[in-house]
C-alpha cells in the first residue's frame, strides 16, 4: 500500500489537511481494489511523466517544447469534485483520463486533466466531465423516485447497465433526451446528494494510515 500513496499528492497547492476527511477522495482511490487501482497507478505515472497524449498536437506532453515535469502537478482541486464517486466511477475516470476509453478510436484521451484552448472533438475537460456524469445520476436516481422498481442502481449506487440500457431502448431514450435533460433544470436541482456506500463497507482509514499518508506526501 505505501507505493500507492506515493503517487498522489494532495498537497502541492499548500491547501491545509487537518483531517482525514479532506482527504476522502484520494483515499478512496489508494484503497481501490487492485483491479481499479492499476488504472489510477498508470495515470499518475503518465501524467506526471508527460506521456500522455495532448488533444491538440497529437504529441505526448514531454514532446512539446517548452514541457516541464512541474507543470504536470495535480492540485487537490483535481480530487475534490468526485466526493459522490462509487469505485466503478473511479474506474471508469481512470480509463477516460488515459485514454483507454473501451471502443475508442482518437489517439488522445477522452478526458483531459486541463481544458483545451480550443475545442477538439470528443475531448472534454476533467471537471465537466465529473459534473455531467454526476448531472446523469441525478436524473437516473430522481426516475427511481417515480419508479422505484426499475431497478437501475445497485445496492452501491452504481448503474445496473443492462437494465439501463433496456430501458433506453425501449423509451427511444437518446443523445438528445440526454442533452436536454442534463441542460434544461436548473442547476440547484443537480446540487442532490448521491448515493456512495464506498465508506460504509468497512472502508475504514487508520490514523496511522493517514500519518503514512501524510508523510510520504510531504516527501514528494
């Protein structure tokens, strides 16, 4: 576990941590099952290398003059955005970031850590990202208010895909029923907390955990 915490440093913006609640997010994403984590471990490699691909140049970020290992840092401000994350949304973050998202043809990653200066198709900046798929969620969670016997979370909040999936199909549920949906309400109604059992499974961080933490993030 002591590699993982390496890799993350929540503390390059000088942001004060006085708890191990300021730190939920990456906690959460160091204590990932292995499965998930190897997505995360990769990412924080690249990034931090400059070996992923910019959306504008088509080159990796160290190709490009001028690059600088210190412009790669992440501030905490990256984190905490993703409070209501299940670990399968952490997953799929991971992958969209690195660019393996399944199916996908651009040699760039379909989330970038920061937002390009001008648009490149199917590439959005991380924290719009974060907002639209919670923005989903919200409108997923309010259909089982209506309907709690669609079924379309699991015990975890997660989406049961094939359900939802059916569901689409059925209803002609599109990309434009999206779009509106996600757009027309005003944004109070997306301000809905969400469903994340993440810390009520046992997931439990020691204050020795968070001391190890803490240390190996000041050595960064």
């Amino acid at each position: 576990m002591i590699e993982r915490f390496q890799n993350i440093n929540p503390d390059k913006d000088g942001a004060s941590i006085k708890s191990i609640t300021d730190l939920k997010n990456e906690l959460q994403i160091i204590t990932l099952p292995d499965d998930l984590w190897v997505y995360w471990e990769k990412f924080l490699t690249k990034h931090s290398e400059g070996e992923l691909i910019d959306p504008i140049s088509l080159k990796m970020f160290k190709d490009i003059k001028g690059f600088k290992i210190k412009m790669m840092s992440l501030k905490r401000e990256f984190f905490k955005h993703c409070s209501w994350f299940t670990d399968k949304d952490f997953g799929v973050y991971a992958k969209h970031l690195l660019g393996e998202t399944p199916r996908r043809k651009s040699p760039y990653p379909k989330v970038s850590v920061a937002r390009t200066k001008i648009l490149v198709p199917d590439n959005i900046a991380h924290g719009d990202w974060v907002e639209r798929r919670k923005r989903k969620k919200v409108v997923i969670q309010d259909l089982l208010e209506f309907k709690p016997s669609l079924k379309f979370l699991d015990n975890g909040g997660d989406v049961v895909e094939d359900r939802w999936k059916y569901w689409k199909q059925r209803h002609r549920f599109s990309s434009a029923s999206w779009d509106f949906l996600l757009t027309h309400p005003p944004a109070e109604y997306f301000k809905k907390r969400l469903r994340n059992d993440a810390w009520k499974k046992g997931r439990r961080i020691s204050r020795r955990t968070f001391q190890r933490f803490s240390t190996c993030s000041r050595g960064l």
